[in-house]
C-alpha cells in the first residue's frame, strides 16, 4: 500500500511561524469485499490502539465507515461457457490522520501493526479496488475545528 503524506501548515494561534516543521495529514479511501471487511477493520483498529498509546505525535487517527454494498462483477469465459464471478464490495472505509511532524508519520509507518497491514493487503486479498485517494489526494484544510 502506497501512503502519500499530506503536508499542512503548522498553525499557531498566536502567529505563524515557518520554523515549525510542517504536521501531516493522511486520509486513505479503501474499499474491502464485502467478506473483508471485518478483517480490514480489525487491523486499523489495532492500529489506531498502538497509535493512541504509543506514539505522541500522532494527534488524529480515525475510522470512518461509509455504508453501501454494490456488486462488482466480470465476466470470464472458459472452454466457451461465460462464468460470471460476482463478489460484494462492502462499504468504503476512510481513514484520517494527522501527524506532528513529518518524523512522527515515517515513525507510524515504520510499526508493526502497520507492517502487518501493508502485508495483509497484499497476502490476503483484502480489497476489491486499489486504494483511493491514498496515493493521489491532497488535502488542505480551509476552515473548521477540532
């Protein structure tokens, strides 16, 4: 899984400073069969425990599960029969992280649980599309609260 960092301006409320080493966002879109699910979440959710206890740095690190379930079906023909091979996309999930420093995200991905990740995307079958906005998104934040 390729993981593209967002970097976002370290905002003071007193005053901006370009000292400050830039925070990093991370927003990933994944979309597991429909029988993954569950497994994929499991993961991220033991990720997001160590993050939580482990690393400091790491100020946001949420889940989101955007319901729907849509067939993703192809066609392949064999010795002249078309065998239709329809499995069920299950919801999309969207993960969202905020980093202090550039350091701190490269620490995150460097952790065993997020190595257990990468390896089971790729082992396990886990999605039924390459992930999203992952690699390519950039995200600026323009306005809101936490």
């Amino acid at each position: 899984m390729a993981v593209q960092s967002i970097p976002t301006a370290a905002v003071d409320k007193q005053d901006i400073t370009q000292k400050e080493q830039p925070a990093v966002e991370v927003i990933a879109t994944l979309v597991p069969w429909a029988d993954k699910e569950e497994r994929l979440l499991s993961l991220f959710r033991s990720i997001a425990a160590r993050a939580q206890k482990h690393e400091p740095d790491c100020t946001r690190y949420l889940i989101y599960v955007h319901p729907g379930t849509s067939p993703s079906s192809h066609s392949n023909i064999a010795g002249g029969l078309e065998i239709q091979n329809t499995r069920l996309k299950s919801s999309r999930i969207e993960i969202v992280e905020r980093y202090s420093t550039p350091g701190a995200f490269e620490k995150h991905t460097q952790s065993e649980p997020f190595r257990m990740l990468v390896r089971a995307l790729g082992e396990e079958g886990l999605l039924s599309e390459s992930p999203g906005r992952v690699e390519d998104s950039r995200v600026r934040c323009v306005g809101g609260f936490e």
